[in-house]
C-alpha cells in the first residue's frame, strides 16, 4: 500500500472519460482513476475538473499533441519504476483523434503492458442512435481543413461500401458539410450528431442534400463538437445477366474469393462488384434460413 492506494500491476491503463455527462463513467474507470500512480492527461485543468468531481487526487502530467513524443518518455520512466499511469483525453477514448496513440505505441514497443478500460467514444454513441443498417463502418476522423485536400478525401472513400463516420469542429461544419453534398451523392442519409450527452445535445437524420440548409436555419445547429454519419453508396446497377449466372454457378462449387476470381476473369466485371454481390446474396440467404 502506498498513500492508502492498493498496489496496481504496472501498465499504461487507458481511461475512456465522458464525453459531457459526468455520469458516463465506468465504475472501473472510476477506481483506475483512484488508483493510478500518475493520470497523464490532455488538459490537466480539464481533468482536474474532471478528478475534482471524483473527489480523486493525483499527479498529473501532460499529453497533448504538441509534447506527446517527451511525454511518452516520461510514461517510461514511471513504468520503468514499476508505477502504474493512467492515459485519459479531455473526452471519450485516448488515441482515437485525440492524443494518446503515440504513447501507447511507445509503451508497447518497450515491452510494457497496455490496458484498455473502455466506456464513452463519440463515434459509437452516434452510431448506436443512427439505425445503419449497413454492416460496415468505416471511420475517418477529422477531415482536413483546407478545402481541396478535404474533398479529395471524401472522394477518396466516396466508392467505400461502409457507412462513413466523421468528427468535425464547430468553425468548418459548414464547410465540412458542404463539400459532402459537392462529393457524394445527395440522397445518401446523414446523421448530425452534435453536443452527445451534454445539456444541448441534438441529433437529426436526413438527406445529405438537405444538410446545409438545415445547418443555414439555425445559427445555434453550429455550434458544439460534431459527429457525422454518412449512409453507404447506393447500389450500383445490377450485374449483367451472364456475370450473374456465372458467379453463381462458381458459388456452388468454389469458395468465396476464389469464385469471384474466376467469375471476374470470364466476365470482366470488376473483382469488387462481384464480391460485394456475392456478399448480398449471401446475407439474403442466411436472413432467409
């Protein structure tokens, strides 16, 4: 025991907090809390707020995008005296747009422990109130903030059968959003997803091509920390007749990937296509059974 503290096993424990509503942490992110030697976080007069209300005191150091390199040096030297430190970010999950990765990644590779204590994330919030019913997701984060570099971006995942999940600063959403109507298709769904879990929190679902306006309505729609979910591009035009049969005659005879080989060389309908087909067949078949 040291400072009424029981003796933790010495790891880098990486602390989701909440995103707004204090109350969205765990009870073991609580007593990791309490527990850690040392808390390196974002913003120490953002967590200390944060550890004021848990009525928890400890040391903290700083990891933020500007140092993150010194302070994983740092979260080594703590390890290596067999101290237990706790990662947090000012919200949500460390490392997932926020800082924290490199200091995982520094952790890891000098051979230390690295322990995740899960709980709030943005992008699983958003989702979880979205109804995709798409069965993938795919998420990129910010989007840069020049506007070239951010719609070659969008036009990168454009293509991508998932839905595409976004994070997004009050002072570019309108640009951010804007250059989504411009790249992809208008009738794709939109989720806004803003100010999750705190006092004005707000979440809408529409068409992409009505976003802006939307957004233009209300001056108030601005503001606050974004979460966007895109829907998955709408179905292409169906295979032609013979590719059909083809992959479907391969289907019962080979395996997946190596059906939709054959089937792509014989037809010449892209690799991707056929696999994405064969994929809807699929789930058609299991939703049936």
């Amino acid at each position: 025991m040291e400072g009424g503290k029981e003796d933790m096993t010495t790891a880098l424990y990486v602390v989701a907090t909440p995103l707004g509503n204090l109350g969205d942490i765990s009870v073991r992110g609580i007593d990791t809390l309490r527990r850690a030697a040392v808390i390196a976080c974002e913003d120490t007069r953002h967590t200390r707020r944060l550890l004021d209300h848990l009525a928890i005191r400890a040391p903290l150091i700083a990891v933020h995008e500007h140092n993150e390199a010194a302070a994983a040096q740092k979260v080594l030297e703590l390890l290596a005296a067999g101290k237990a430190v706790a990662l947090v970010s000012d919200a949500g999950t460390p490392g997932i747009s926020d800082p924290g990765a490199r200091v995982v990644s520094a952790v890891r590779a000098a051979g230390h422990a690295v322990v995740p204590v899960p709980g709030a994330n943005a992008a699983i919030a958003a989702l979880s109130v979205a109804g995709v019913d798409h069965p993938h997701f795919l998420f990129c984060g910010f989007l840069p903030p020049k506007a070239a570099a951010r719609q070659q971006a969008i036009a990168a995942v454009k293509e991508v059968k998932a839905a595409l999940v976004f994070y997004e600063a009050p002072h570019r959403i309108a640009a951010t959003v804007d250059d989504l109507v411009a790249v992809l298709e208008p009738e794709r769904q939109l989720l806004i997803a803003r100010e999750l879990t705190k006092l004005f929190e707000e979440t809408v679902l529409l068409a992409l091509g009505e976003a802006p306006a939307w957004l233009a309505a209300d001056e108030n729609r601005r503001r606050g920390e974004f979460v966007l979910i895109v829907s998955a591009p709408p179905p292409g035009p169906a295979l032609p007749p013979t590719a059909a049969r083809t992959l479907k005659l391969l289907l019962a005879e080979l395996p997946l990937a190596q059906a939709v080989k054959l089937a792509a060389g014989i037809s010449g309908v892209a690799r991707s296509t056929l696999y994405e087909q064969a994929l809807a067949w699929r789930r058609a078949a299991d939703a049936e059974a």
